[in-house]
C-alpha cells in the first residue's frame, strides 16, 4: 500500500492518498473514491468487483494492479485518491 501511495503521488504530485483498513467488496454501502485500485490475486475476484463496479457512473477511472500470491485474493483494500 506504501509503496503504491509513493507511486500514485509521484504520478499526480500534490495528490492526496488515503487508504482504508477494511476489505473492499464494492456493496452500495461502502465509500470508495472515483478512483478504484483493484489488486487482487484471482480472475474470479477481478470478476465479481468488475461486475459490481461496472455500471457506477461515480467511478472515474478502475486501475488494475497483478499482485503476487498473497493469501489468495481475500485482501483487497480500498484506497481514495483525491
């Protein structure tokens, strides 16, 4: 997350980063940014965001990040950019 943060604000410098400890599932209820990060280890994760996120006219733009192995997909994090 540090280093994707680092990464993030050399890109858009003056850019604020927040992450958020807390699973990301992408339900109605949770905050998200118009900026979504995905990172997760599995096609069938990239799947079920994909289609939840899909048809959200909030999100700008959904970055999608390979990761390594980790411990299979379960840690997603959302991350704001604003």
């Amino acid at each position: 997350m540090k280093a994707l943060r680092g990464l993030l604000q050399t890109i858009v410098p003056g850019c604020r980063v927040e992450t958020h400890a807390e699973s990301f599932t992408a339900c109605p209820q949770q905050r998200r940014s118009p900026i979504v990060v995905l990172a997760v280890d599995t096609m069938a994760t990239r799947r079920q965001l994909w289609e939840r996120l899909r048809g959200d006219a909030g999100i700008l733009l959904m970055l999608d990040l390979r990761i390594g192995r980790g411990n299979g997909g379960k840690d997603v994090r959302n991350i704001s950019v604003t």
